[in-house]
C-alpha cells in the first residue's frame, strides 16, 4: 500500500470512529437524564418535603452527567484536527 491510501484509509476509519463516539456519548447522556429525571419525579412523589433536597442533588449529577458528551466532543475534535494515527505514520 502506498502512502496515500494509508492516509486515507486512517482518515476513513477515524471519521467512523468519531461519529460513532458523539452517537454513544449522547445516547448516553440522554439514557442517563431519563433515568436521573424519572427517579427523581417518583421520589419526589413519595415524598414531598425532602423535594428541595432532591432537586439539588438532581442538578448536581445532571452537571457530572453533562460532561460525558463533552469529554467525547474533546475527544472527536483531537482526532479530526490532530490525529495521532497520522502522527504516528509519519514516524515511520
């Protein structure tokens, strides 16, 4: 194989890799606030007074939970803008 199939051939496969990461990392994030979401409407339905309590914690885990797709985004663009693979095959 020459050069330039090598590179193409990394690049292919990096764009499928990234798309794959951004598709996971939100269906991710979406699963976990559905759930985050869900649980805390049923406790809150239980039991009312402890509501504002609840609601802090809720938005405390949502901020953790928002940085799931955020690390992905941080990912993708480093292997769009700075690929490594094509680092490494210039090395040889």
């Amino acid at each position: 194989m020459d050069n330039l199939t090598l590179v193409a051939n990394i690049q292919s496969l990096t764009a499928i890799a990234v798309g794959l990461l951004l598709g996971l990392a939100a269906l991710g994030t979406a699963i976990g606030f559905a759930l985050l979401g869900g649980k805390f409407l049923e406790s809150s339905a239980r039991q009312p007074e402890l509501t504002p309590m609840l609601q802090t914690k809720m938005f405390i885990v949502a901020g953790l939970l928002d940085a799931v797709p955020m690390i992905g985004v941080a990912i993708a663009l480093l292997l769009i803008f700075a690929n490594p693979f094509l680092a490494a095959l210039g090395a040889k």
